[in-house]
C-alpha cells in the first residue's frame, strides 16, 4: 500500500503506508498540500533567499543567514548524517521527495501573489530549517546586551536584568504520574510557547505503518515527530532548557593584502589563541531583494566560527570595539563544530514503546537543548535533560570572549541532567529546575510554581482536568503591587489613591474582560518608561550599531519591562528613585485611564510572510508573560501579544483516545480552506480539539489533491 491519507473533522492528517519511508514520502506530501507556502518560505528562510519574494524587510535575517553558513552548516549535517545513519538518512530523502510531489499539486495563493514558484527540495532542507528555526532559540544574543549593559553600568547590572527576555523562547509542561490520576496511568500536558506564526509552527498529524502509529506535533518541513508525541504505549514533551551552548568570540581579523571590503581574491587572517595568525575562509555571496538592488555580503569563518557581527574593519559604521580594535563577532555553536543536528533521534523516538526508549533516543538529540518529560502505560516516568552543551570556562556562557586569549576553548560536553518526580508530579516551565548547571538565565519561577500549587490542590486528576491548568490566569509577580502598597497616600491625587485601592484589591487575574487587569497594564508600562527615560540608563538606551536581526535583544523598553520586578526589588537601582516612577507612572494612568478591557488592547499579533488580503480582526486574550497562561506583551512597549502557546496538548495514558490537542489557527495553511482558522475559537476559550485513533471515524483523501478542495 502507497501512503493513505485520511482527514478527521478537523482536517488533521492522519497517514498509513507500509514502512516507515514510504510514511516519510506521504508526510512530506501531505504538508506540500496544506503549507505550500509555509514551506516555500521557511526554505528560503532557511537558505538567506528570502527577500528575492519578500523584499528589503528580509533583508537583515537572509544576511545573517548568509554569513552565519547555515545552509553549509545543513549541507554538512545532511553529510554526516548520510555516513552515520544511512537509514535516517533514506528516511528523510523520502520526505524530501514527497515534498517535491506535493509542491507539483498544491495552489496556495500566495505562489500568484509574489511571482513565486515552488522550488525544489534538497535532503538537506529539512535539517536547513531545523536550524534555521532554533539558531536563535538559546537566545545568544543575550550575551551581546549583557556586554552592552556592563560596558556602560558595570558587571553588576547584568544580574538586575537577567530575566527570560524578549527572542527567547519557553513552554509549560507537566506529567501527572498514575498514583495521582483517575485511571491510574499518567498525563502529560502542556503548551509550547513560541513567536505565533500564521500559519503554525506545529503541525498536528498522525503517522502509522506496521512499525508503530504516533499523534503528535510535527514541525512542518521536518519528518517525523519530534518535540511532542504519543505512541500509545509512551507519550514525550518538551520545554526549552534555558542551557547556553552558542558562544561569542571576540576577533581581531585584518587583511593580508591591504584591500578593502569586497576586493576580489584578498586574504583575511584571524588572531588566534597561540598568538599567531591564522587564515579564515572568506568569500563573497549576492543576495536578490525584490524592488531593490542586489546586495553583497562578505562571508567569514574563523576557527572558532562564522562572523556574524563586523569584519575586519569592524561594523558597518566603523564603530570600533573597547580597545580602539575593529570589531568582529564569531558564532560558535554545536552542530556548526559536530556536523550532527540530532536528527538520529527522530526514527527511534516513533519507535519507542517505553520510557526507555524515549531515554536512548534523547541521548541522541542535540539541537536545541530541552527538558524532556515522558512516561508510558508500565508506570515508567522520565524527567531529563536532551541536548548537546560544550563544557568550556564560565566567561564564554555570559558575554563574549577574546578570540586571541587562551582558555576560551571547548573540552567536551556536559552530562544531560536528570531529575525525578516530586509526590508523583513533575512541572518544567523553563525555570531553573534540572537544567540549571547549564544554563545562565532562567524564566522567573512564576508558571512553575503556579502549576505546582495548582496540581497540590487536588489528589487526582484527569486529562479532561488539564485544560483548567492551561488557562490559569492568575498574576504571581507581586513586586508592582507591593510598590503601590507602599506608596503614601497623602502624595497622590484622588483618582491616582482611587486607582492604587483598585488595584490592591484586584483578584489578579488576568483574564480579557478585565477592566481592572487593563488599569494594572497600562500602570506597569507606564512604570516601564519612566524608568527607561531616567538618565541612569541614557547610556544603555542607545544599542551598539549590531545587525537589525540582534535589535530585540538590545532594546532598553523591552529589558526593563521583562526585568522589572529584579528592578523594583533590588536593594539600590543606580540612584533612581523608583517610589516617585510608581507614583508618576500612577498618576499618568489615573489621568487618562483605558476606557476598555485587557482583552482590548491585549490581542493576538501573528507573524505573516505576507499580510492577508482579507484582513483578521484577531481575538483580544487572556493571561500575561508570567501567567501560566503565557500570551506575551511588551510590557512599556505594547500590549499586543505576538508569543504565546502555539499548540496545547493533553497527552492520556490510560486512553490515546482521551487525549487533546489546539492550535492557534487550524490544520490548513491555505487561506479560504474551512480548516485555516476553525481551532482559533477553541484555542482562545481554551478547549481542545479530541485525538481521533479509529480510522473508521475518518474520511480518506483520494489524489493529490490540496486540503480546501
């Protein structure tokens, strides 16, 4: 039998075949129908050929892309792979080839929008957009704002502002163990937190030959699934880790032949840790930008890395380092120097049966790092770190390092940490639990300590219970609410005391029809941007002239707002005054205070490659940065949500069949199809779609034929 695919009344692809290849042709296919577009894009994305279609917006992630080799680095991967693991490597050819049948037959319109037709699937593509996807996951430009905030508020500043910042990337998650469940078999539940994408970034399916039969979320252009999964014997989730494993190198580079940027056949040489000089390859790349001119990009690696920031003349403005020395950035990160993306994991996680398995499969994962939850119908139960950390000295995890200086090297990797359970629970939600030896800034332990209490508070759950958990919109941060507290009285106005008693006696939820949650936004933001405008900080205001794919990382609104209540609890903040910015902020909002709800101004802000013809009128939500219901603001900034969960799962043991799952769109990415947006409702109420196992409860799809026919 050729792959089968069968729909559910979600339009969720479940697929059958009769080998484990001939399952990858049909997922790769199916994806083809439903995310041609999506495809295209992350393909180009992944290829720093993105603004030929898309324009001079693209511009500054395909020069990152370029002179961070990610292409060469999946070319080397996909190399390795093919040495290595051969079967891996036939199984995502079959992907591959099935994409391109798919490509054949699908009508997104967008294709008609941009002029642009469906390229041709390399085996390497796949591991492209795997890395394109996560190279900025661990959030290594961090480093870059620490160096920028210690340049100018000294070392000790660094630690005010660690906080889970904006780029970054989390989840929730949590396994309740059988001794604590209705049916006595565990759940594990959760939702990945991520920039909202439309359409999304995970991709609900199910894939069954005689090997095994796994519902998951798989990501689209990627076969097999990887972060979240349930084989009906095993179930497995994720949560990003918070490890550092990406480190920044300091270069001093010249050119040999004295020339300058962009002369044909010069020589560049970089300082090396011996003293010497040493050759790095350099080349030049032109990147087509539609309705612009072609722009060229000069490509160096030393040996330590790419350079991603500057060159040997330093940045474009010729800003120079501390030291008068031209300023350039090497990126090194792990499968840039092992040539392995982790990619050998994906066929034995489908395989697994047990938490065992689920335990060697993850001994082979290296790109990102995540905390990996798992349990199985046995009673096994698994809570560990998967992932590839290079163990080196401690300055290489916080800032950058001098390329020249000795001591900055590799030496190995670190042992994945484990953990167990805590009275048959365990909750990741990127604080610093298991992982924290490797990791240097962690998520506040909001969530985790939120989800904890709330799972102490009953003795036995279900997976029907869960949903309950993933919508819980209390605020935990106090440090605001305390600062009012502390406010005097006799200093404010009557409607800013009105407004502080308002919200001392608020319940802290953050939920969309709350008017009192909207007063709290806007009082914190206000708070936000009187600290950012004190002269204190005037210095850090300004970001160093980095790439614009590094500019989120390094704005002073954003650092304040995530790391405000580090800021509002510390002992002294650089003389700033902070009870008079409460009270000013206070009085501000009381001056003009929002007419509306939270849900007003709190509303779903996606990413698109392109906008919709029809325009979306996005829903307003619930919750907060610190909620466990994750729907992220910029706090001073904007209190539009583009990062919240995108996906939420309910993963039963007992009963596949009761387990849960809800995107944020739908199955579909082809605008106009009945299943593009048709989850949205639920996924914003905070209900969740059933997993369909009987095949006789699904229509099966005869030819190729797109997912809105």
């Amino acid at each position: 039998m050729a792959g089968e695919i069968f729909r559910d009344p979600w339009g969720i692809p479940h697929l059958r075949a009769d080998s484990a290849d001939e399952l990858a042709h049909a997922q790769g296919r199916v994806t083809a129908l439903d995310r041609a577009w999506q495809l295209e894009v992350e393909r180009h994305r992944a290829q720093g050929t993105s603004a030929s279609f898309l324009g001079p917006e693209a511009l500054p992630w395909d020069r990152f892309v370029r002179r961070a080799r990610l292409a060469d680095t999946a070319r080397r991967c996909w190399a390795e792979l093919e040495r290595t693991d051969p079967e891996t490597a036939d199984w995502v050819r079959a992907y591959t080839a099935g994409v391109n049948e798919g490509l054949g037959a699908a009508t997104a319109p967008e294709f008609a929008r941009t002029g642009l037709a469906p390229g041709r699937w390399e085996p390497w593509t796949p591991l492209g957009i795997w890395l394109a996807t996560h190279i900025l996951f661990a959030g290594f430009p961090a480093k870059l704002w620490r160096e920028h905030l210690a340049a100018h508020l000294g070392a000790d500043a660094v630690g005010l502002f660690a906080t889970d910042g904006p780029g970054t990337s989390g989840s929730n998650g949590w396994l309740v163990a059988g001794e604590r469940t209705v049916t006595g078999q565990a759940v594990i539940a959760g939702d990945p937190h991520r920039f909202i994408e439309d359409p999304g970034v995970y991709q609900q399916i199910r894939l069954a030959c005689p090997e095994f039969d796994v519902v998951g979320l798989a990501v689209p252009g990627v076969p097999g699934i990887a972060h979240f999964g349930h084989t009906g014997t095993v179930a497995w989730a994720i949560t990003n880790a918070m490890a550092d494993y990406q480190d920044l190198y300091r270069e001093r580079l010249r050119r040999t032949d004295g020339g300058g940027a962009g002369s044909p056949g010069q020589a560049v040489e970089a300082l090396g840790p011996d003293g010497a000089w040493h050759p790095a390859a350099r080349h030049t790349e032109t990147v087509e930008v539609a309705g612009g001119e072609p722009v060229e990009v000069e490509v160096i690696e030393t040996d330590r890395g790419p350079v991603v920031i500057g060159g040997p003349e330093g940045l474009d403005d010729g800003v120079p380092a501390p030291g008068g020395h031209p300023l350039a950035v090497a990126l090194r990160h792990p499968p840039r120097v092992t040539g392995d993306l982790g990619f050998g994991a994906l066929l034995p996680l489908l395989r697994a049966r047990r938490v065992a398995d689920v335990d060697r499969a993850a001994d082979r994962w290296a790109e990102p790092v995540n905390v990996l939850l798992a349990a199985d119908t046995e009673g096994g139960t698994l809570h560990r770190v998967a992932g590839r950390v290079p163990v080196r000295s401690e300055a290489n995890r916080v800032r950058l390092v001098p390329a020249w200086e000795p001591g900055h090297e590799w030496r190995g990797w670190h042992e994945p940490p484990r953990a167990g359970l805590s009275d048959g629970v365990a909750v990741m939600a990127n604080q610093r639990g298991p992982a924290a030896p490797l990791g240097v800034e962690f998520a506040p332990p909001h969530r985790a300590d939120r989800i904890a209490a709330l799972l102490a508070g009953r003795e036995r759950w279900s997976a029907a219970d869960m949903p309950a958990i993933h919508t819980d919109t209390h605020l935990a941060s106090a440090a605001l609410l305390d600062r009012l507290a502390a406010l005097d009285g006799t200093d404010l106005s009557g409607p800013a005391a009105a407004l502080r008693d308002r919200l001392l006696r608020w319940d802290r939820r953050m939920d969309a029809d709350s008017a009192d949650a909207a007063a709290f936004a806007a009082v914190r933001g206000a708070v936000v941007r009187h600290l950012a405008a004190h002269p204190a900080f005037a210095a850090t205001a300004v970001p160093p002239a980095y790439p614009e794919v590094f500019r989120p990382w390094l704005a002073l609104v954003p650092r304040i707002g995530y790391a405000l209540e580090h800021l509002l609890t510390a002992d002294e903040l650089f003389g700033v005054d902070r009870p008079a910015a409460v009270r000013a902020a206070l009085e501000e909002v009381a001056a003009r205070p929002p007419a509306g709800t939270w849900g007003d101004t709190h509303r779903l802000a996606p990413w698109r490659a392109l906008p919709p013809t029809t325009p979306y009128e996005e829903p307003g939500l619930s919750g907060d940065h610190d909620c466990v219901l994750c729907t992220s603001p910029v706090p001073g900034l904007t209190d539009l949500a583009a990062r919240g969960p995108a996906a939420r799962y309910v993963w039963d043991l007992a009963r596949r069949e009761d387990s849960r799952w809800v995107v944020p769109f739908g199955a579909s990415g082809v605008p106009g199809s009945p299943h593009h947006r048709d989850q949205q409702p639920l996924w914003r109420a905070g209900d969740l779609v059933p997993v369909v196992t009987d095949w006789d409860r699904l229509h099966r799809e005869t030819g190729a034929r797109p997912a809105n026919d």
